[in-house]
C-alpha cells in the first residue's frame, strides 16, 4: 500500500504543477497496485480511483471520466451491500451526481435523470430539507427531464439536433494559468 500512496502523491503533485498527463499516468498506476494489492472490493480503491477520475475530468476525457464514475458507483455499491461503508453514503451520492453531470455534459439528459435521482435519496437522508444541495439536485433532475423531452420531441418531428458544448475549454498551458492567477490578484 505504501508504494500506492507515493504514487498518487506524486499524481497530487503532478496535478498541482498543471501537468495533468503525467498526473494521470502516475494515479492510474497507483489504482493499479491497489487493486493488485488490496483487491477490486477494497474500499481504499474507490477513493484511489475517484482521484485518477478527477484528473481524467479536468483534461475533458468525459467519456473515459463516465466510464470511471460508473465503476466507482459499482465499487462503492458493493462496499454498502457488503457493509464496509454506510447505505447513506456520501461517497455514493457524490459518485451518483458526477455520473449524472457527465451524462448531461455529453447531453444524454435521459440518463442522467436516474442518477441525480440516486444521489437526491441519499441526501434526503442526511442533509436538511432545506439544504441547496436537495434544491440544485431536484431542479437538475427537473432540467435534465426538460431537455430530454425536447430534443425527443424535436428528434420525433424530423429536426436535426446540433448539440454544441459552450462550456468544454482546452486545459490552460502553465503559462496562461499562472498569468490568469497572477491577474486576479
């Protein structure tokens, strides 16, 4: 286990450097000997493999990114039924609401609804009524149902839907973010 954790020490350090290839390289491998290690059901590898995704993430690799959120959801799902981790996880809600931000960032608005819908259950558990976390969540569950309607809807009558991500932005090169940190200051 030691060996895991100075790899993923130096992907931390990597990913602090903004060298987010090297970064990947190095988390990826610590999940590897993780896994070789400790085994799949393993609890540690979960959290290990939630870092490797963070950096796939932030590199816009959305569709590797889901692939890892989805078998954390799996992990993690095991880790309840075989009572390593509570039902009402806060681990499992995040992974649940990554997964459905992932599937509405790659505009599959279906499949994202019973996601957010997951993560909702969990919070309702533990957060107050009121809490922004329920607010934001029901109004994304509402959204992501909004626009799955329309685009079948406009998919049904024949028109052809251009889906264009405004958000997604090429990773900054070390240069600009350091300017761009030096400018807000």
């Amino acid at each position: 286990m030691e060996r895991s954790a100075a790899l993923m020490k130096e992907a931390r350090t990597l990913f602090r450097q903004k060298d987010f290839a090297a970064a990947e390289l190095r988390a990826k491998e610590s999940v590897d000997v993780l896994i070789e290690q400790l085994g799949n059901n393993h609890v540690a590898v979960p959290q290990a493999m939630l870092e490797y995704v963070e950096i796939l993430k932030v590199q816009k690799k959305d569709s590797e990114a889901l692939d890892g959120y989805l078998e954390i959801a799996q992990l993690l799902e095991a880790c309840v039924q075989e009572g390593k981790l509570p039902a009402v996880s806060g681990d499992l809600a995040g992974t649940y609401n990554n997964v459905a931000m992932l599937y509405y960032h790659t505009f599959r608005y279906r499949d994202a609804v019973p996601y957010f819908r997951k993560a909702l259950a969990i919070w309702q558990q533990t957060e107050p009524a009121s809490s922004s976390v329920i607010r934001v969540t029901e109004g994304n569950i509402q959204t992501n149902m909004m626009l799955a309607q329309h685009v079948e809807s406009m998919e049904a009558q024949g028109a052809k839907i251009i889906k264009i991500d405004s958000t997604s932005r090429r990773p900054l090169s070390k240069e600009e973010e350091h300017n761009k940190y030096f400018a807000n200051q």
